[in-house]
C-alpha cells in the first residue's frame, strides 16, 4: 500500500486558565506525521526531546482507534517530526495521540470520523481540553463523560506570545499539586469566568477575556512549580494582553494579544522562565492531511 498523506496536528493550550479541563485553543506549530504499513512496527522521530521505540503515543492512539473500528493494528511504519515542546504546557503528547487515532481513521476509509478520532483519543488522554482543539482547530469546550466537543467562533486580528521555560513540568506532577477540594467561593469564581469565555468570543467583546481567563483552581496551587509564573501572567495583562494564563500542566505562560501588540507583551513575559524561548503563533486548524 502507498504511504499515507502527510498529517499535521496542532500543539494546543488547555485550560485557559478559568476552563479547567473544559476549554482549550489550537496553535499555528504542527507535529508532522509520515506514515505507511510495514511488515513490523517502526517508529523515526526527529524533532522535540528524544522518543523511540514502538510504544510512542502515535502507535498508542493508533492502536486505540483500530481497537475502537473492531479491527485489528496492522503494522506501520512512522516518521514523526515534532516541534512542540514536550512537557511545557503545550499538548505534544495529545498531538501524539490524535495523530495515531486519525492514522487508524484514514486506513480505515474514514469510519470514524473527525468526531470518532475526538472520542477515542479523549478517552485515551482522559481529560478533553486538548485532545479536542487537537481535532478540530481554534477555540473549544469539551468534555469526556459524556463525550462532546463543541468549537467556539474564532477572533480575527489577533496571536498568542508564548514564554517557554526550559525546565519539564510533568503532567502528574502537576496533578499532584492540585487540592482534592476547593471552597465553594473558587468553584463559583472559575465556574462564572470560563463561561465568559464563550460568550466572549460569540460576541466579539474580547475585553472580557481579560477577566475571563482569571482561576482560582489550579494555577496558584502548581506556582511553586513554575516560579514567575503568576507574575508573569500579571505582567502579560499590565502590557495590553487581552488574556493571559499557564498552558495546561505549564510551564508555558501564554498570552492572547491583539496584531500590533507582540512586542510590548513579549518584553513583559522577557525575564520569565530564564533562558527559554519566547513563541509568537497564530491560531491553529484542527489536523489535516496534505499530499506530499
């Protein structure tokens, strides 16, 4: 069998901030994927980190979708090219994954569908605020249980600047921090600011994102790990952002600025996450394949 199109699967930002585990964004950075069947498992990577053996989360998602069509994993050789940034907030291992369910999707002839990749995926990733921006591109609310991803009107005239530390923050790690409980006052604070969130968007009026994206659930709990952070979220606001929050786990702090106002925003995020990089995208399309 000829080799498969070309995928490109966005990096993504979950939370966005008050959106625990509920609203996530795609960014203009794709994990490239090659792939065609082989007479055993093989799996090159270039790009983010180092990843090898067949137990990479391309063939997991892969392997997953096949289980999800009641078909069998054939073999498959893949060549991965990643420039997400591993464990720094930024969905590469979600990417991962919606890259192996799609592939499973496309041999298939389609029979899952974009809203079958989402749903497999987001049962393997276990939480959806990733996966589904993943799959379909700009702003999104989903949940898991049951499965359901509905995608936001996307603002135009507007880039994410991004602050990229060096350091690692694990996802479980970042887990850990959080509290098994919350006081009813955080649980309404978050509860009426990722609404806004949508309604925002709907409605043009990104002024309210600034008070949109403030949390009280898991960003100060997981500071410790990301030192700079909180300020630097502050700073990103004081210099004009319309939004600003810790992608996913973290550590990456991102900001929502509009054109034009780049540079102010990136000189208010230059002292956090020390010798990191500093990332100024567009927002992403859901995966998509292209003819080599």
């Amino acid at each position: 069998m000829e080799p498969l199109p070309r995928l490109y699967v966005p990096a993504t930002l979950a939370n966005l901030g008050s959106g625990f585990d509920a609203l996530g964004v795609a960014l203009d950075l794709y994990l490239e994927v090659e792939a065609a069947p082989a007479p055993e498992d093989t799996f090159l990577y270039e790009g983010e980190g180092h990843v090898e053996g067949t137990d990479n989360l391309i063939h997991e998602g892969y392997r997953a979708g096949m289980r999800a069509l009641g078909l069998a994993p054939t073999p498959l050789r893949v060549q991965a090219f990643n420039p997400i940034p591993l464990a720094r907030g930024m969905g590469s291992s979600s990417a991962a994954l919606v890259a192996g369910v799609a592939l499973a999707d496309r041999l298939s002839g389609g029979r899952l569908g974009r809203d079958g990749v989402f749903r497999v995926a987001a049962g393997v990733e276990g939480h959806p605020d990733n996966v589904a921006p993943a799959v379909y591109g700009g702003f999104v609310a989903a949940l898991s249980h049951p499965p359901l991803a509905i995608p936001l009107p996307r603002p135009e005239g507007v880039r994410f600047v991004l602050a990229v530390p060096p350091y690692e923050v694990p996802t479980p790690l970042a887990r850990e921090a959080l509290p098994r409980k919350v006081p009813l006052e955080d649980a309404v604070f978050n509860l009426a600011r990722s609404a806004l969130w949508p309604a925002a968007l709907a409605t043009a009026r990104l002024e309210a994102l600034k008070e949109a994206c403030r949390d009280r659930l898991h960003q100060p709990h997981r500071a410790h790990l990301m030192p700079g952070a909180l300020e630097a979220i502050e700073g990103a606001l004081e210099a004009g952002a319309l939004a600003a929050f810790v992608g996913g786990a973290g550590p990456t702090v991102a900001a929502l600025v509009r054109e034009g106002r780049e540079e102010a925003v990136l000189e208010a995020l230059a002292s956090y996450g020390g010798e990191g990089r500093r990332l100024v995208l567009n927002i992403g399309e859901g995966y998509l394949w292209k003819e080599t």
